[in-house]
C-alpha cells in the first residue's frame, strides 16, 4: 500500500467577536460605609436577645417536660393504687376461710 502525503486544506480562522471590559468590582450607587460602633453593639444586642430567648424557650419546654413526666408518674401510681385496692377488697381472695364454723 502506497501513501502520497497531500497538503491539508488551510484552516480558516474567524475573527473573534471582541469581549465585554471586564470591570474591576461592581459599581453601586450606595455609598460604602463602615460598620459603626452603634451598629456593631445593636447586632451583638441582637444576638444576645436571641440567645435569651432560645434560653426561655428550653426553659419552658424543660418545665413542661416535668410536668408531664409528673402527671404522668402520679397517674401510674394512682392506677396502681387502685388496682391494689381492688385487690385486697374482696375478703375472699387471699385469705384462709373457715367453712366449718
């Protein structure tokens, strides 16, 4: 098998649409400011209010944690009382009965 060796065709190059500039930062009408002391003291305020109430928030949940576990605790010892004295109410049942008296 014989391979000649052909010129390949010449690309042709496009001329590249120019690019947008490219902007060093984004330009705001706003006036840069730095924070202020106020500014910095009313957030860590806020911060702290917050912190507070989540605080309360467990708190209250917490309390009322007890006071369910409780009611429920005095419910369990107040059927078991119950269940207890229904027991021993019927002379019958557990004690020795003389039929022969």
């Amino acid at each position: 098998m014989h391979i000649s060796p052909t010129a390949a065709p010449a690309p042709q190059h496009a001329p590249e649409p120019p690019r947008p500039a490219q902007q060093e930062a984004q330009v705001s009408s706003r006036p840069v400011v730095e924070a202020s002391q106020a500014e910095a003291s009313a957030q860590e305020t806020r911060r702290h209010d917050e912190r507070r109430a989540d605080r309360a928030d467990s708190k209250q949940q917490h309390d009322l944690d007890a006071k369910r576990a409780a009611a429920q605790s005095h419910a369990e010892s107040k059927h078991r009382a119950e269940s207890h004295s229904h027991r021993h109410s019927d002379s019958s049942v557990g004690s020795k009965v003389d039929v022969f008296a």
